[in-house]
C-alpha cells in the first residue's frame, strides 16, 4: 500500500501537468485507498490502525468510509499528507484495489472559477452543493480521479465532531 505512494502520485503529478494544472499551491488534503471487497476493507483497517489514529468511521452515503491520522506523514515532492481515506466498497460499483484519487484543498479559489479556467476538461460537479465541503472531481483515463474542494477532510471532521458534542 505505502509503497506504491510515490508512483500514484507521480501519475497524478503528470496528469495535471500535461494539461497545465498548476496545483503548486494547492494543499494536498488526502489520499483514498479503495479496496474491492468488505474482507478487504478490514484488513486494510487493521494495517491503517498500526500507523495512524482513526479520526472517524461513519456511514456516508449507504456505506462506510473510515478516516485516518498517520503517525509518521507521507513526504512527497515537498509537500506532507498525513490523512487516508479508507471508503468500504460501494454496492453495485467496482474499484479495484488500490490508491484511487488524491484530494487538493483550494481556500483561495472559488472552485466555480477552477472550473471556468480548465473548462476544457470534464468536470464532476455531484459534490458541488455539499454544505460541509464543496468539491468537485476530474476523472483521469486510468480510473483515478483528482478533487477539490474548499477544506481539509480533518477540519470537516471536526467540525462535525464539534456539533454532536
């Protein structure tokens, strides 16, 4: 799982280089690590239990999608992700194994204008109006993704810890 960070990232990376998407200043938020089957996904709970905190397990849209802290941060290309995102297969829909999109937070930007400056690409705007997190998605050919949206995963977390309390 971990070790295959560094070549994810970099197919990212030349993704959105090629069609000159500049996220150099965009914080990476997260990674998300899919997995095929429920067996899967607790197995991949117990590993990810060894190397960080879960912040929360909560169902979100008919299923579950546990978040975790790393005790020790990815490093890559200068930036620090800390936060996995483990989603327990979705009914209905296959993923195969593997790390399957990346997450950039864009405060600064509204992400409608995101959208206006790379409207060439197909964007998937289904998260648009999600009051918590606005994000939107572009789907890349190999069946990863890139998302953005307008806060980090962890203070969405906790803002909603913070309203159960």
């Amino acid at each position: 799982m971990f070790e295959s960070i560094p070549s994810f990232l970099s197919s990212i990376e030349e993704w959105l280089k090629k069609r000159n998407i500049d996220v150099e200043h965009y914080e990476m938020d997260h990674l998300c690590w899919r997995v095929e089957t429920h067996k899967e996904y607790e197995l991949y709970k117990i590993l990810l239990q060894e190397r960080s905190e879960l912040l929360i397990e909560s169902k979100i849209g008919w299923r579950m999608i546990a978040t975790y802290k790393l005790f020790n941060p990815i490093h890559y290309a200068g930036r620090v992700i800390d936060v996995i995102e483990l989603p327990s297969p979705k009914k209905g829909s296959y993923y195969p194994t593997g790390w399957e999109h990346v997450e950039f937070v864009v405060k600064d930007l509204l992400l409608e204008n995101m959208m206006k400056k790379y409207r060439t690409l197909s964007w998937k705007t289904s998260g648009l109006n999600d009051y918590r997190n606005p994000t939107v998605a572009i789907a890349l050919d190999d069946g990863l993704s890139v998302k953005f949206h307008t806060k980090t995963l962890q203070n969405v977390i906790e803002e909603e810890q913070n309203m159960t309390i």
